[in-house]
C-alpha cells in the first residue's frame, strides 16, 4: 500500500458522500414537485432519485488479487444516478390545479423521513472519511518530525 492510498481512498469516498448528500437535498427540495418532467404532452410528478455505488475495482476478485498482491486499494466511485420506480401517491385534491377527472394528484414518491436519514447517513460517512484524511496527515507530519 502506497504512502497516500489511504488519502486516496477517503477522498474517493468524500466525493460519493457528498453526491449522496446532493441527492437526497434534491430528492427533499422535490418533495412537493407535481410538474417534473414533461412526458408524451403530460407533466409527470418528480421521481426520487437514488446514487448507486461500487467499488472502483469491478469485481471481488480482482479486488482480492490486487489486494494480495501489491496492497493497492483504490476506493469508491458513483456509477449510476437511478430513479426510484415506487409508484406516485395519489392525495384527493379536486382544488388542485394539477388534479385529474376524479380530483387526485399524483404527488412525487418522495418519502422525508427516508431522505433525511440517507442524508444523516451520508453526513456521517463524509465525517468519519474527514477524520480518516486528519489522522493520515497527522501520522505524515510525524514522520516528518522524526526526519528533522
């Protein structure tokens, strides 16, 4: 394992985090969002959208084989940006300017609570990965130290 891998690593992970974290901001900013993207001459509701992660070796053994042999790891990376397929809710609104013939809306199948702890969850990843880089860089200015 290289003198910086683990800076490396954590900084691939950060970068995830924080489009984890972008996208769960937008999915909440969205939450309400009737008109979201216009399909076939019909505004369809805005769609959750999800960050799909992977390693940035493709697969478990080559992740093995490069581990035992050269210790070299290489971290995370964002490979899709996924919609959520759950269907839309239907709330009783005949008031409402985007309600159907029986007075429904369809309304985003976004559910706060879901976002909020991804967004929880993606601030806590970003913060330990924070505190990973600190204590590397505390260890490189110790080695350095000892040089002098």
């Amino acid at each position: 394992m290289g003198m910086f891998d683990s800076m490396n690593i954590s900084a691939s992970a950060l970068t995830a985090q924080r489009l984890r974290m972008d996208v769960a901001s937008s999915n909440i900013a969205n939450a309400d969002t009737t008109r979201g993207e216009f399909v076939n001459g019909e505004w369809q509701p805005y769609r959750r959208k999800m960050v799909v992660l992977q390693p940035k070796s493709a697969s478990f053994q080559s992740m093995l084989s490069k581990a035992q042999s050269s210790n070299q790891m290489e971290g995370v990376k964002a490979v899709e940006l996924r919609e959520d397929e759950q269907p839309f809710k239907l709330v009783y609104q005949p008031e409402h300017p985007d309600a159907d013939d029986q007075g429904y809306v369809r309304l985003p199948n976004v559910d706060p609570l879901k976002e909020m702890v991804d967004l929880m969850s993606s601030t806590r990843s970003y913060e330990a990965n924070v505190t990973v880089m600190n204590a590397a860089k505390g260890m490189y200015m110790k080695a350095l130290e000892i040089g002098r």
